[in-house]
C-alpha cells in the first residue's frame, strides 16, 4: 500500500529511525546515522533519555486506551518494529487474554521491509494481530479507506492512533491541524488520537528568561543538525500553536496539554532540554456540538503568543518595534487586542526573533475560524436546509502545492455556476467573491468556512494556503533587496 508520493530511498544519509535507533543502542544504524546519534547528545546528554520517556509515554496510553474498550491500534511512523513500545505493550496485554489489533504504518522501505519480516519471525501470537504496511501516513483518507477496505481496520469501532513525535516532521506546506482535523472527521466518536511534537518553549511560565533561551536555542541546534537526514526535517511549535491543532478533540484526562514525560500529570519539568516533546491525548467527540460559550478571541489567542516572543526578548514595547521596523503604535494596537497580526508584522518578528511566521498566522486564521463557524451554526441557516447540490462535497482535484487562490477558482469551476450564483450561493457581496477570484482580495475565516460548509473543504488548510503565499511573497521581496543591497564579490 502506498499513499500518494513517498520520499525515495537514500542511503547515503541518515534517517530518523535508524538515528533513533542508535540512540537506543540498537544494531540497525548505519555509521552515518551513529554519528548523527553523538552530535545529538553533544547538543543535549538527555537525548537518549528522550527516546525512553517516548517508549514509556506510549505504553501508557496504549494500557489506557485498552482500559477504555479500544483494541485497534494504529502506529503511524512506527520506525522499527522490534523497538517499538506499542508492539510490546499489546503483546503483554494478549499475553494477558486481551484480543488488540495493530497495523504499523511507516514510509521508509527499509524500516517497512524489516518490520514485515520480522513480525513474520517473531513467535505466533494468538491474541494479537499485526501488520506492517508502507505508505504516507499523512494521506488520511486513503489510508483509512485502503485500511478499512483490506479489513485491517474497522471503522465502526473505535480506534487508538499514534502520532509520537511525527508531526514535527510534516512538509511545511502542510498544516498539522488539518492532519488531525482528518483523523477527527473519520475515525468513529470514542477513538483516541495521541500527539507528541517537538517544541522550544518551556510549559513551566516561571522559568526565568535565561532558560528560555538556552531550551530556544539548543532547540535552533537540534532541528539544524536533523538537516543533515533525508528530508522532510524537524520544526518545533510553541505550546499555543499546539493547542489550537487539538481543537476538534476531547482531551483526556484533564483537558490539558502536557509534556510527554509527565502525561498524563501535569508538566513539572523545571530544566527542559532538547528534544522537549508537548503531549496530549484527544478523544474523537460523540457529537459536533460546539462547546457552551463564546470562542476564544482570535487577537487574545495570538496577542498571548506574540507577547511570549517579547517577554523572550527582554525588550521594551518601543525597542520590540524599533528591532522589528515595525511601527509602535500598530503594534501596540495588536498586543491589546484591537488589531490583527499582519504577513508583514508575523515575517518582521520571524525574521528578527527566529520564531515560526505561519505559526503565527495560522493560529490567528485558526482562531478566527471557530469565532466564524460558532456563528454560522446559531445564526446562519439551520444545517441540512440549504440545497442539497450545494451542500454535496465536490471532487476536485486540488494540488498539494495550489495556491488558496487556484483552490478557489477550480471549486467554482466545479460548481459549475457563475460567478454571481457562486457568490449567492456562499452568501457574500459578488464583488467580494470575484476580487477574492481574481487575486485582488485576500480570504477571510467567515469566506472559507462558508467554503468549507456548502463543498465540503477544509477551511483550515484554505488559509494556509493563503499564509504560506503572503509569507512567500515578502522572504522574495526579501531576498531582492539583500541582492540589491550587497555587491558581488
């Protein structure tokens, strides 16, 4: 089984498995990924312990999803079986009389072909199925379906998916929310999904600013050395950007995100180090009610993050702006919550304070999104009244590198109407919608979750697109001034 396009197999460098292998003491690395292995325990001596806390952290939700009634499991980017945590705890547990299944999911041959052979040597299990299956663990929906269709999965029942310390190395054209928001639409209400990702902030808010920086930068050297592997590399998020992936899931069992050492406790951590991993463990919700009350502010949600890069910085408001040539005023009209972040003002910090840009703007999109669909769902038209040809999700087939713009223009394509019906149709000014056709206008949430509720797209990854493009314009605008600025040599 293969999903969509899968990266090509390299052996002149080295891979995350293999690396995480060597950092085990296993026998599967090659001398490249070994020394790999050391630089990263140079960089941080709890390395190694990292990869311990990761097996125990597994084990755990694996004996508490089974203690729910869950015995599907699926491992998404399970590196090599004969290491993997969630193998040996469904086996204790059918060792024990328990019935789980698991499917192991990785896009590597190597790791694909060891693990199909090894579960073919390991001892017959009676109690526990496995399988080893390639494929691109981010094309959500045909792996389901291929999954469900070959009968190792049942969709009717609930299911655990692990996505341990996966995520962090999802194509920065993709955004991890919309991988979770996939799992969320089509997995059956009751199913866990575990997330682990790499982050460079600490959870602890007392942590003096010298700490900070030390985990931010140790961080910067961790990512940097991982270039070095095939790619896609590892990218690290801060705990608000964490939170805002898991808002379609019931976080179980403290509606709390945490750290992988401590879940599912609080985090206590007082020296994060490198590879500090955030954790949360969502439950797919029975119903698609809102949550009660109001949403959170989109400019509250973003503010507290833009306000963590400048208590980091351990700068004044005015010398924040002056080092960012950002304007005072306006930035002091976005940290109070009276404006929204801007491309220009998410790419000024970025490049200045070495933060995440897109994570900045998405958050906002993100948060903006829910504000716009709590909306349409008490004050828009009752759902399942609208008709039924434009509440039908269409087949459109949609690049992964197309622009929110091109997206746009093949759904009204699709539709088949013109541009005046289109706009009638989504409930805004035709004007609006031919500027937002044309390039002239950017998207806003209530446009693209009016898309995404009359044709059946992900609104969030809509605006992605659209980030990723105003990011894209401004890194070249960039780029032309430093070739006009500085000379040849």
């Amino acid at each position: 089984m293969q999903w969509g396009s899968l990266p090509a197999p390299c052996g002149q460098r080295p891979h995350p498995a293999r690396v995480d292998d060597a950092l085990r003491g296993g026998t599967h690395a090659s001398p490249r990924d070994r020394l790999l292995a050391v630089e990263l325990l140079r960089i941080s001596p709890a390395a190694a312990g990292a990869v311990k806390e990761r097996d125990s952290f597994t084990a755990r939700v694996v004996e508490d999803a089974l203690a729910e009634g869950i015995a599907q499991f699926l491992d998404l980017g399970c590196g090599f079986a004969d290491g993997s945590a969630t193998y040996r705890a469904l086996a204790a547990a059918s060792a024990a009389g328990s019935t789980p299944r698991l499917v192991l999911v990785d896009h590597d041959t190597d790791v694909h072909d060891h693990n199909h052979a090894w579960l073919g040597r390991s001892p017959r299990r009676d109690h526990l199925s496995a399988h080893a299956v390639r494929g691109n663990c981010f094309a959500v929906d045909t792996m389901l379906n291929d999954l469900s269709n070959a009968q190792l999965l049942d969709l009717d029942r609930p299911v655990c998916v692990l996505l341990v310390d996966l995520l962090h190395y999802l194509e920065h054209r993709r955004s991890p929310r919309s991988i979770i928001h996939r799992l969320t639409t089509r997995l059956p209400p009751g199913s866990w999904i575990a997330i682990t990702h790499l982050t460079n902030q600490p959870l602890q808010p007392a942590l003096p600013p010298s700490a900070r920086a030390e985990l931010r930068e140790d961080t910067h050297r961790w990512c940097r050395a991982y270039e070095r592997c095939v790619p896609p590399h590892p990218r690290a998020c801060g705990p608000a950007t964490f939170a805002d992936w898991l808002t379609d899931l019931e976080l179980v069992p403290h509606d709390e995100i945490t750290s992988q050492a401590c879940w599912p406790g609080p985090d206590t951590t007082r020296h994060p180090c490198p590879p500090f991993t955030l954790a949360a463990v969502g439950r797919v919700p029975s119903t698609t009610t809102p949550p009660s009350g109001p949403p959170r502010s989109a400019r509250a949600s973003v503010r507290d993050m833009l306000a963590g890069v400048l208590a980091d910085s351990g700068e004044t408001r005015e010398s924040f702006a002056e080092s960012i040539g950002y304007p005072s005023s306006q930035l002091d009209q976005v940290l109070n919550g009276r404006a929204r972040v801007t491309p220009e003002l998410a790419h000024a910090v970025a490049r200045r304070y070495d933060c995440d840009a897109l994570a900045l703007l998405t958050l906002q999109d993100h948060a903006e999104l829910a504000a716009a669909t709590a909306r349409r769902e008490q004050t828009a038209i009752p759902a399942g009244s609208a008709p039924a040809a434009h509440r039908r999700p269409l087949r459109v087939d949609i690049d992964e590198s197309a622009s929110a713009v091109e997206v746009l223009r093949a759904v009204h394509t699709a539709t088949g109407l013109n541009r005046g019906a289109f706009a009638d149709t989504l409930g805004y000014n035709r004007t609006t919608i031919a500027k937002a056709l044309s390039g002239h206008r950017v998207l806003t949430a209530a446009v693209a979750d009016s898309i995404a509720w009359h044709y059946g797209l992900d609104a969030a990854d809509l605006l992605a697109r659209q980030a990723r493009a105003q990011l894209a314009v401004l890194e070249e605008r960039d780029r032309s001034t430093r070739a006009v600025v500085t000379p040849p040599a």
